[in-house]
C-alpha cells in the first residue's frame, strides 16, 4: 500500500472540489490537523473515516485505499490498510506520549511522599513546583496526542478535559494537604483537625494583642 498516493489523492481531490482543509474537517466532523496530517503523510484516517470522507471527495472507498481513480474494489487493500493504520498507532510518538504520561505520575507521586513522610520538611513552594512539573509532563502529553492521533472534534474536546479534569485532582489534593491537614514537628505526628494551622495562627496574634493590651 503506497500511503503517499493516499496523501496526494486526498489533497488532489480536496483542491479539485475548492475546498480548503478546514472545511472538509468541518464536513467529517474532525480537526483541521487531522487533514494536514492526511495530506502530508504523517497519518492515515481512521477506517470509520474512510467511507464518509470517499463521499466527500466523491470517490470509492476502492479508489482511496489505492490512491489511485477508476480502480477496482479490493478487500485485501481494505485490510492491509486497517494493519498500517494500526501499526503507525504504536509508534515512536505514542511510546513518547506514554513517558511523559508515567514522568507526570512518578513526579506527582514523589510529591505525595515528601508529602507524608513526616521526616521530610520541604516548603510548599518546593512541592508546587513539583506539581508544575507534573501537570506540564500532562499537558505536553495530551498535546503529542492531539497532534498524532485525534481526529474527530468530540475525541479533541475530550483530551482538553481530560487534561484539565487531571490538574484540577493535582492541586485539589495539594490544597488539601496545605489547608486542612498540617503535620506537627513530631515525629510520626500528623494533624488530623481541619483548619488546626489556621486556628493556631489566629490564636497566635490573638495573646500577642493581649500581651501589648497589659503592658
């Protein structure tokens, strides 16, 4: 199977129709960067995209799996096509993505053991900059995903919120630990009361008012 045939014959017909990428993206329902993929050989669609888009481009399924007008159906293209498809899925991009997804959890687990391990005292600054670090490993991820793989606009607007969703847990959990649950200086101590390190400060500045009210 010639996959640059694919891209041209994809590109040809577009132009012969006066279409332009967005718009043929907007009749699929897929990303704009879905086509340029198509059309410079850096992605195939999807096989649920071959029928849809051959009636765009008014040709044959036949015809686009050869790259090729006026050509006979054949069904060892169609699965010689869904075998490419799938092997260009796991591909040097995809076993990128998948390392920044683990970076982003081995980060965030490190946090979570400086976190708790009370023999271990970091400034909050130090633990957000390593969820910074986690959540950037996320977001690059999700956007090497967008680039490779997405192509229909319902999958690209749930990487955004997945993306997002993942964050929000990153930093719920940190204000969860920076704002209710605030360790003692003993060891092995924790403080389970909500607020305890806000209602100590409180009652801090309170005796020094008192301390200046009786002198």
């Amino acid at each position: 199977m010639d996959l640059q045939k694919i891209s041209n014959l994809i590109k040809i017909k577009r132009k012969e129709l006066g279409m332009t990428q967005e718009e043929l993206a907007n009749r699929l329902f897929v990303t704009e960067k879905a086509i340029s993929r198509w059309e410079t050989k850096r992605g195939t669609p999807d096989i649920s995209l071959l029928l849809p888009l051959a009636k765009e481009l008014h040709v044959d399924v036949s015809e686009l799996l050869n790259g090729e007008e006026n050509h006979k159906n054949d069904v060892e293209k169609l699965i010689e096509y869904h075998e490419a498809n799938q092997n260009r899925k796991y591909n040097f991009s995809f076993k990128l993505i998948m390392l920044f997804y683990a970076c982003s959890l081995f980060i965030f687990l490190i946090y979570l053991r400086f976190e708790y391990n009370p023999r271990i005292e970091l400034h909050y600054f130090i633990r957000l900059c390593l969820l910074l670090v986690a959540s950037s490993f996320i977001i690059i991820g999700n956007k090497i995903y967008g680039n490779c793989y997405v192509e229909k606009q319902v999958n690209e607007q749930k990487m955004t919120r997945l993306s997002q969703w993942i964050i929000f847990i990153y930093y719920i959990i940190f204000l969860f630990n920076m704002v209710l649950f605030a360790r003692y200086v003993k060891i092995y101590s924790f403080n389970l009361i909500p607020f305890h390190s806000k209602l100590h400060s409180f009652h801090f500045v309170q005796g020094i008012h008192r301390y200046e009210n009786l002198n």
